[in-house]
C-alpha cells in the first residue's frame, strides 16, 4: 500500500487540504483517481493513495501537506511511503524498491523533498532538473508499521468528485437537455463532414 501519515492535523484538516491541492493541478489527474482517509490509534491520519499518482506528485503532495503545519518538529510528521515504479524523479534501476519522501525545505525559492530507499540510497529533488545523490546521509530506511486502520471511520473522495467534469461529457449525459445534446451532436456532425470533405479533395 502507498500512503502518506500525517501527523499534528486532524483528518478533516486533511481531506480538506488534500481536495485544495487537487483543485491546483486540474489537469493533472484522471477522474477515477482516488484518496482514502483513515484515522489510526496514535491519532494520525494516514492518507491512501492511488496505484496512478506518480513519485513527482505524491512529493508535490507531501510539501503541500507540510507547508499546513504550524510547527514541524520532526521528518516523520508528513512522510510518504510508496514503491517506485515511474522515472519523474527516481531512475528506472530502482522501479520496485520502496521508498519514503518527506520535505527537505517548503521555502518558495527553494522547496524540495527528500527521497530515501529501501536500500538506503537518498537523493535531493528541489523541483528544478534532476535528484541529487546524498552521500553518507546517516539515514537508514525504516517503514513504519501503520497497525490497524480504522475502516469505520473512513473517508474517501475521486478526483471526479473535487473538479467538475468537462461542459461537452455533461451535454451528453442522459439527464442533459435535448437542447444540449442536439448542439453537441451538431457540432460533431459537421466537424466529421469537414474531415470527410477533406480527404475527399485531397485523395481524389
């Protein structure tokens, strides 16, 4: 399982947040994308991810997340854990190792998170070209047993939920006005006769 455990936020804090980061990158998800909220007994929040979010977004997520606290007293208050399998940031070598992410720096000038695998491997990623391999960082890779989650508790949303879809799937939706669809329906006929048209004049 990816997810992300957050610490000194109350998990309505957290969905809240979580729907707020959505809504900065409309264009950057499938609909179908989804987030799953649990409450654990130490009274943190752990956040479920998606198999489709990428390393990139899930530190774009972790900053977002860090940047709402207050005061930060440890790494461990906003960390992710996942299995790498995309190459944003990590090489393709390490596709399959677990890795855990949490912010190096959330400064506007100078925000960047740090990466660090099953393996002990660590690198830097500041958002602006590539990670940087840290050497002898001191940090050994430790994931932490998230217990029991509490499945009553739970709360979930899809990325369909937050931002609406586009005007033309609403038009053509059975609860759409004829009106709607005819205008749709229209504008796609005449665009297919153009295109028609077209290799018409342009074979023959």
């Amino acid at each position: 399982m990816d997810y992300i455990k957050v610490n000194g936020l109350s998990k309505d804090e957290v969905v809240g947040l979580v729907k707020e980061w959505v809504k900065l990158y409309p264009h950057s998800f499938n609909q179908d994308v989804t987030f799953a909220f649990y409450e654990t007994t130490d009274n943190q929040v752990v956040i479920g991810l998606h198999d489709d979010l990428s390393t990139l977004a899930v530190s774009l997520l972790v900053i977002y997340l860090t940047s709402a606290l207050k005061e930060t007293t440890s790494t461990d208050d906003v960390a992710a854990y996942l299995t790498v399998d995309d190459n944003e940031i990590l090489l393709k070598q390490n596709y399959g190792r677990r890795a855990k992410i949490f912010a190096k720096s959330t400064d506007e000038d100078n925000t960047g998170v740090v990466i660090l695998l099953e393996n002990d491997y660590c690198v830097e990623y500041y958002f602006k070209g590539h990670a940087k391999p840290v050497k002898d960082s001191g940090m050994a890779f430790e994931e932490p047993q998230i217990g029991q989650l509490d499945e009553a508790g739970k709360c979930e949303f899809a990325v369909g939920d937050v931002l609406p879809k586009h005007k033309i799937d609403k038009s053509l939706e059975p609860d759409a006005s004829p009106l709607q669809k005819l205008m749709w329906y229209l504008i796609f006929g005449a665009v297919g006769l153009g295109i028609g048209f077209l290799l018409v004049y342009i074979y023959f």
